[in-house]
C-alpha cells in the first residue's frame, strides 16, 4: 500500500500529525517558470523549502521497515518540529511586511514554500494566514488547489469533515483511510473546480492502487471516531483558537 497520510494511532504523544507525511510533496520543473527573479527572496525560499523537506523524507523508511523504531520515529519527529518553527518565523515575516511573494519575483516554487510552511503551521497560524491564501489564489500567484488542501487541513483540525478528500488518516503501517468527506457525491465536482482529478484517481497512486468507494463507507465509522477524537480536542482548547 501507498501511504500519504496522517499518523493518528502510532503515539500518544504523536496524535494528530498529518503535517508530518501528507505534505511532502514533489514539484516537477515548476522553478523553470521564474522570470525577473530577486535571488535573495528565492534563496532563502529554496533553503526553506530545503528545511521543510528533509526529515519529514525519513519518515516512510521507518514506518515501511520491518521494525518500527519508535525511539528514531520520534526523534525525525522533534527535527521536523524545531525546522518548521524557525520556517514559520521566517514565512510570517515575508508575509506581514511584503505580503505573498509573486511568481515573477520568487517562481512558482517559492509561492508553494510559503503555503507549504503555513500547511505545516499549527491551525491558529493557518488560520490567521487564510486569507492571504485566498487573495493569492485570486491574484494567480497560486493554484486554487492549494487552497483546497489548506481548507480540508483546518476543517480537520477541527473535526470537521472535508470538502475536496486530501486528508488521510494512518491507522498502522498496513491501513490508511480517507478522513469523511462532506459529500462524497460532490467532491469529485468541487476538486475539478479547483483543478484536481477524480478523488479515486488521486488515491489509486496516493494510497492504494485498489482503493475503491467501497472501501470508503467500510473504513467510515473508525475515519468518523477519529474524527471525533479531533473535534474533541479542538473544542477543549478553543480558547487557544479565538
């Protein structure tokens, strides 16, 4: 199996870290679309973007070995922790005294880094940050899907369901589940809105080459308790999210 998805069960300590594998992500060739670049912007984004990366790639060598090291698990997840809080530091910056980086200035790729670092932000950052995703998306300095991600990101957060199915659940090394989507007979529809492909399509090569909806209404009752699980926290500490 294919797994893209959040780490729910593995740790206590480690409960609600979808941030951790589902935002890794590949970009092909998108740094060749710059033009009138400002090397020092596009540097530090590149060394961002570096940072981000880097140890989250050494999570699926230990969760595929035959032993799970949950000692060496838990320390790449300390790595990631202290790389994305200085990220963080740097993207707020950028964000709140130059506004979001255009394409032109920074390519594509950096306009990614910064939604990439927000992705990983802890849910009171992204959501201070969202609507300067969404004025983004609007001034074509980045793809609606982005966006996408980020909404179903929060909306889990707070245990809600998800609109356009980017959002897994890792329940063991052996099983992986779609978090509830919002209405599965509307997704596909509002994902080509925002320039995706069929959800089965995407979770074919993301997950499971033999997903199926079936298997979705199957693993639905232990994705909804998870879910709770999550909308419980939230609620418990929603004075920290005003």
């Amino acid at each position: 199996m294919k797994r893209s998805a959040s780490f729910f069960h593995l740790f206590a300590a480690l409960s609600l870290l979808w941030f951790a594998v589902a935002c890794t992500h590949t970009r092909s060739g998108e740094m060749h679309s710059i033009f009138n670049a400002s090397p020092s912007m596009m540097d530090q984004l590149a060394a961002i973007d570096y940072e981000d990366q880097r140890y989250r790639q050494e999570i699926m060598p230990i969760i595929n070995a035959d032993h799970l090291d949950s000692v060496k698990l838990k320390a790449v997840f300390k790595k990631i922790h202290q790389a994305d809080s200085i990220n963080q530091r740097a993207i707020r910056y950028i964000l709140d005294h130059k506004g979001w980086p255009h394409p032109k200035q920074v390519g594509i790729e950096g306009s990614i880094t910064v939604w990439a670092v927000l992705q990983h932000a802890d849910l009171k950052t992204r959501e201070k940050y969202l609507g300067m995703v969404v004025q983004a998306v609007a001034d074509k300095k980045l793809e609606p899907k982005y966006l996408g991600y980020l909404e179903d990101r929060i909306a889990g957060d707070k245990g809600m369901k998800q609109r356009y199915g980017t959002q897994q659940f890792l329940i063991d090394k052996h099983k992986t589940v779609l978090a509830p989507l919002l209405d599965p007979g509307k997704v596909d529809s509002w994902r080509r809105e925002i320039g995706m492909g069929p959800l089965m399509d995407h979770l074919n090569v993301s997950v499971d080459s033999g997903w199926t909806w079936a298997q979705y209404y199957r693993d639905l009752p232990e994705s909804e308790i998870i879910l709770k699980k999550k909308k419980a926290y939230f609620d418990s500490h929603k004075e920290e999210h005003p």
